[in-house]
C-alpha cells in the first residue's frame, strides 16, 4: 500500500497571497470607493457646473461632449431676473432659526427618553421618525390646514415652525442618543457635589453633547434649506426660498441651465457642511440619525 503525499505549499506563494490580501484591503477596496464617490457626487456636480455655463448662442447638444463656449449668461440671467437674492435670504434666515427652535424643543424629550423608563417609550421612537417616513407633501397638507386654521399661513413663523418640524426628527434621535452614551453616574456625582440641573446642563451634558448637537444642527439645517413641499403649501407665493426657484425651472417649461444654476447654489453649500460634519464628527453619530446603533 502505497502512502499518499500532501501537496507542499511554498512559503513564496504564500507571502503572495498574505501580499495580495494586504493590497486588496489597503488599496484595491479604497480605490474603488474613491472612483465610486466620483461617479455618484462628482459627475453630476461637474454635469450641473457646465450646464450653468452653456452659451445659449452656442447651445450644448449630441454628438459633443463638453460646451463649445462657455457663458456666464444663465447666472446673470437667474440673478436678475427672478427673486433668488430674495429666496436666499429667506432660506437663510429660516434654516438657522428652525435648527435652534428644534434644539431648544428637543432637549428636554431626549433627555427623558434616555434617562427614564415609561410606558411606550419605544412607540414614541417610531412616531418621531413619522415626518421623515411619510411622504414630503402628505405632511404639508396636513399642516397646511392646520396651520391655516390657527393663522399661520404666508407668515415667516409658520414657515420656521413647519421647517422645525420636519427637523426634529433629526435633532431628537441624535440627543436622545447622544445622551445615552453619556453614563449616568456622571450625572449623579454632579449632583452630589451641589450642582444644581441648570448647571448640571450647563457644564455637564452640554460639553458632551456637543458632537451629537452639531450633527442634529447640521441634518436640520440642510432639511430646512432643501425643503420645498412645505414652503410651496404654507408660504408661496409670499415667501420663496432657494428650493421653490429651482422647482419652477423643472416645471412643465423645462429650463435645464437655469435649474443648474439654482441647484448649485442650494448644492454647494450643502457639500461644505457635509464636508465639515465629516471632518469633526464621528460616524456613528451621523448614522444615529437614521436609527438607534
């Protein structure tokens, strides 16, 4: 009987392999995600920045690939003619003031949500999700009525309310979870040693919380500015903001060059805070405000 010999493996093609799993790791995988960013972000901002340049004397068509003249037209053309400037400073004068109103209202229910035990805590999870699961228009008629019937309508309050609203669900789940991961026993020695809640708040929670209220700030601020449902229903015409310009060039007169140029201004700036979260927080805290991790 004759005895059978295993095949050797040579410490060269394993040293390959072990190589070949390293690179696939530290390179391959990252190099695909970097062309994979490009792909979904960066060509379709390139696309928007060449069509705001397009000349219309020289208009951009099959079978070229890029422009052949550029223009600045479309831009003077948006600044001057509709009420952009306007929109601008009406989407920024509302985001900011619902970002602080949804933090002010939020606070005290994420508080309690992560520090006590009541009879349908977890249902009240769910119904603070309800703004961002129904659909976008749905909710604004809704509240339209709603808002209607108490006098609400066409005002830059019931614009900043309905913005916060929408927000909150951001801006509740990421402190309720953020004062989670807080450990109660440092509550209780602050107690302990005399502070009382104000400053218990003051010099305690809030120096903690500061990451998950700059994520919740950051998800309700660009809520609010991209919002359109909302401010279509309750302030229009009235109010405009930057969404409600760029709706009326996807309507049935389609003017795709001015829509480019609306859409990166509402865009860019958008990019930069997305940019600076990332930069500052960490990405559990960005996710927690899809869901509890």
């Amino acid at each position: 009987m004759t005895a059978t010999t295993r095949p050797t493996v040579s410490k060269s093609s394993l040293f390959s392999k072990k190589q070949f799993l390293l690179f696939t790791r530290g390179t391959f995988i990252p190099l695909v995600m970097l062309v994979g960013a490009i792909v979904i972000i960066g060509l379709p901002l390139l696309m928007a920045v060449l069509w705001s340049l397009v000349n219309p004397d020289f208009p951009w068509s099959y079978p070229d690939i890029f422009p052949t003249r550029l223009s600045l037209y479309h831009w003077d053309f948006v600044f001057r003619y509709t009420d952009i400037t306007k929109a601008i400073f009406t989407s920024y004068t509302i985001a900011p003031l619902a970002t602080i109103l949804a933090f002010i209202l939020s606070l005290p229910p994420a508080y309690a949500i992560a520090n006590y035990d009541f009879p349908g805590k977890e249902m009240i999870r769910i119904i603070i999700l309800l703004p961002i699961i129904l659909p976008g228009m749905v909710v604004a008629l809704f509240l339209s009525r709603v808002f209607q019937f108490l006098g609400l309508s066409q005002s830059l309050f019931g614009l900043v309310l309905g913005h916060t609203l929408l927000g909150l669900p951001y801006m509740l789940r990421l402190l309720s979870t953020s004062f989670e991961a807080i450990p109660k026993e440092i509550g209780d020695a602050a107690s302990n040693l005399g502070a009382t809640n104000f400053y218990r708040l003051r010099d305690v929670y809030i120096p903690m919380l500061l990451p998950g209220i700059f994520a919740g700030s950051i998800f309700t601020f660009i809520t609010s500015l991209e919002e359109f449902n909302l401010t279509f229903v309750i302030g229009t015409p009235t109010y405009q903001t930057i969404p409600t310009i760029l709706f009326a060039f996807l309507g049935y007169h389609f003017v795709r060059t001015n829509a480019a140029v609306v859409s990166l201004i509402l865009m860019v700036p958008n990019v930069i805070l997305l940019f600076v979260a990332d930069r500052f927080l960490k990405t559990d805290f960005l996710t927690a405000a899809y869901g509890k991790l």
